[in-house]
C-alpha cells in the first residue's frame, strides 16, 4: 500500500513548528512533513550533533529553514532557554508538539527510584514543563497557539513493564484534556495522538532489544496486521495543528491499527477458529435455542 501524503500544499505556511525530540524516529518524520508543508521548524533535544544532521538532511530535502535547540526537557530552565531561543530566532512559536519521551522494559520491582524518576521526568514533567512555558508566553502575547501530545495507548488501559511510560503518559492524558478546557478561553488548542507500534530505533532497542526482536512480531497483535507507516502518524500531526481542525481541541486520536481493542473485546481471540469450526458451534447454538 502507498501511504499518499495528505495535506494541501503550504498548508502549515507561515506558522512556527517546535517539535521536541525532533531529531530522531517519529519526531523526526512530524517534522519533515511540516517543513515540507511550509512550516518554520524547530527540532530540540539533548544530542546537538544529532539535531544539527536531521536539520541539514530535512532543510535540503524541503527548502525550508530547521532550526536545532539543544534543550534537557526534564530541567525546567532548559526548557525556559528553549523557549527563549526559540523567540530569539523566529520572533514567534505557533505550535509546540511534544513528542520527546524515555522507556525501556523492565519488571517494575527491578527499578530504582531514580530509574522511575527518569522517565518521568522526561516524559511527564517534561510535557509540562514545555506546556507551562509556551502556555504562558502564549496567553501573555495573547497568540491562540497549540498543543498535540504524543501518548500511546496504555495512557488509559495501563501496561506491565513500562510502568514509568504509562503513569507519566496517563498524566499527558489528563493534562491536555484539562487544559483543553482552561485555556480554551485564551484560544489555546490541545489535543493529543496515541499511537501504536511505529517502528523507531529508539523505540525497539529499549521495547523489543537484543534477541526479543527474533521472538516477538509487534505487528502480529495489531488486526491490521502491519506496524504503522511514519508518514499516516506525520498526516494525523498535521492536521492536528492546522487550522483545518480549528474546532477540535482535548481529543485523543488512536492511530494503532485497532491493537488495544483488540486486547479489550472479550471474544477477539476467537479470531483461530476456522469456517468448519463456525459450521459446528453454530448447529450446537441453534440446537440448544431449539430445546429451550
Ligand atoms: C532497570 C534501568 C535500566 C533497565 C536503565 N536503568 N536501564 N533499570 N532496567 N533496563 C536505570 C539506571 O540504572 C538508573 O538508575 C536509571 O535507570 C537512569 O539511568 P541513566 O544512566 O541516567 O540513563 P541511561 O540508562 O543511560 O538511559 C535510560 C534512558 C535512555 C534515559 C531512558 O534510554 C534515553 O535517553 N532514552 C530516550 C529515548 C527513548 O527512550 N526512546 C524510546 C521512546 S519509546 P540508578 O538507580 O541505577 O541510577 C516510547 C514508546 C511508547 O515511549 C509506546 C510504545 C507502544
Ligand atoms: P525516539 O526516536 O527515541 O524519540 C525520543 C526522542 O526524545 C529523541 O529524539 C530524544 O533525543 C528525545 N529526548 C529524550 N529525552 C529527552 C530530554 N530529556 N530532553 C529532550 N529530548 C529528549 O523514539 P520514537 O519512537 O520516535 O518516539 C517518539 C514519541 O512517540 C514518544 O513520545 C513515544 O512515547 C511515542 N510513541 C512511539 C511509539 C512507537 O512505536 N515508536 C508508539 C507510541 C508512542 P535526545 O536523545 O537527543 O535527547
């Protein structure tokens, strides 16, 4: 199947992107369809050199300027200089994507403290953190900026073995759902997308890692039977934020090819049984209807 891109084009023109984790996976892949939708972008994240190669390789494939901040969203000052930076550069931000996150597997019980600390402090305190900061900007410059927030979808069914993951993106549910409501009288926008597996290197070397891989095919849980296509993500992304969705704001997009329902119906596992079988049970259902 081609996955066609989906947006007019120059329909992101004139506005200022920042995606954080945007020099790798699938900020990376946000960010070039947004460049190439006419979009000033900024990538930030921790690895300067990394960001500055992804700015260079998207800059020339769509003739729009990317401009790299090095920034550690966990620490609330660096999130305030990139913030800065980023008004220093492009005199105003339209739109922050937060997409920048932490997660590995691991037996809850086996985990420090500050094993769990991490990933929250990247993942849930990091969102906030960047929220509060363009949030305020935005109400003091009474800008009617955007929010999307990349979860996944054990925000709201929870998981095993990430359980950091899981209570900091449960977290991210809550907030963009709460300040959905609160800055809505500012015009603020936010909404959020829950992915299922997308391949990403940083993804399955922490999920699946070493020899996991050759044992476990993500896509064989998904009733689509494929892992998403990184631009189907990059076109929900940018309809998201544009003003083409102007009207939406606190929703949750799944974009998974049906996996965590699929792991919620009761009888989806019936999926094994063949035509023969369904011959066999639907006479025994309809001989038990009779002698009732
Ligand atoms: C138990 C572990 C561990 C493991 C690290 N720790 N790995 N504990 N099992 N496998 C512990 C360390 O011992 C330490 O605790 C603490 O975690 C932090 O370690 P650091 O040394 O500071 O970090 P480091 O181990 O170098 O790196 C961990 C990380 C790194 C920060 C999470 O992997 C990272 O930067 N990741 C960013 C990119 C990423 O994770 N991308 C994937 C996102 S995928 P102590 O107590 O010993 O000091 C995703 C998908 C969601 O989110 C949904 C999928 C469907
Ligand atoms: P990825 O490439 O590893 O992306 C994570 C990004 O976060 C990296 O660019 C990393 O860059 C950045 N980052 C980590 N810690 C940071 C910090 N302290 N400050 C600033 N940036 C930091 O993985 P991905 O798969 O593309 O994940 C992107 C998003 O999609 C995440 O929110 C993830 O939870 C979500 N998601 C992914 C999948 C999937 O199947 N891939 C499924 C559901 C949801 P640096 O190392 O340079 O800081």
């Amino acid at each position: 199947m081609i996955i066609q891109k989906m947006m007019k084009e120059n329909s992101l023109q004139g506005k200022t992107i920042l995606v954080t984790g945007g020099g790798t996976g699938l900020g990376k892949s946000m960010a070039t369809y947004f460049s190439e939708l006419g979009a000033n972008v900024i990538i930030s994240s921790r690895k300067m050199e990394v960001l500055q190669q992804s700015a260079i390789e998207i800059s020339s494939q769509t003739g729009n300027e990317v401009f790299p901040i090095s920034v550690d969203i966990s620490d609330h000052h660096s999130v305030d200089n990139l913030l800065k930076e980023s008004l220093a550069k492009f005199s105003k931000v339209d739109v922050l994507l937060n997409n920048a996150a932490a997660n590995f597997i691991s037996p809850t019980e086996r985990l420090s403290p500050r094993a769990f600390d991490k990933i929250v402090d990247i993942v849930l305190k990091g969102t906030y953190y960047s929220t509060l900061a363009f949030g305020k900007y935005w109400i003091k410059e009474k800008i009617e900026g955007n929010i999307l927030n990349i979860i996944t979808t054990y925000a709201w069914t929870g998981s095993g073995y990430v359980v950091p993951s899981a209570v900091s993106k449960g977290g991210i549910l809550a907030l963009t759902r709460s300040l959905a409501v609160e800055w809505a009288k500012y015009g603020i926008r936010l909404n959020a997308i829950a992915p299922g597996p997308f391949p990403t290197k940083g993804a399955w070397e922490r999920l699946v890692p070493g020899n996991l891989a050759s044992k476990i095919n993500l896509a064989d849980k998904v009733p689509l039977k494929r892992t998403g296509e990184h631009q189907e993500l990059a076109n929900l992304a940018a309809f998201l934020i544009s003003d083409f969705a102007a009207y939406i704001t606190g929703e949750v997009v799944t974009i998974d090819g049906g996996e965590w329902l699929k792991g919620a119906g009761q009888f989806n596992f019936l999926d094994f049984i063949q035509p023969e079988m369904w011959d066999e049970i639907e006479q025994n259902i309809r001989k038990s209807n009779k002698n009732n």
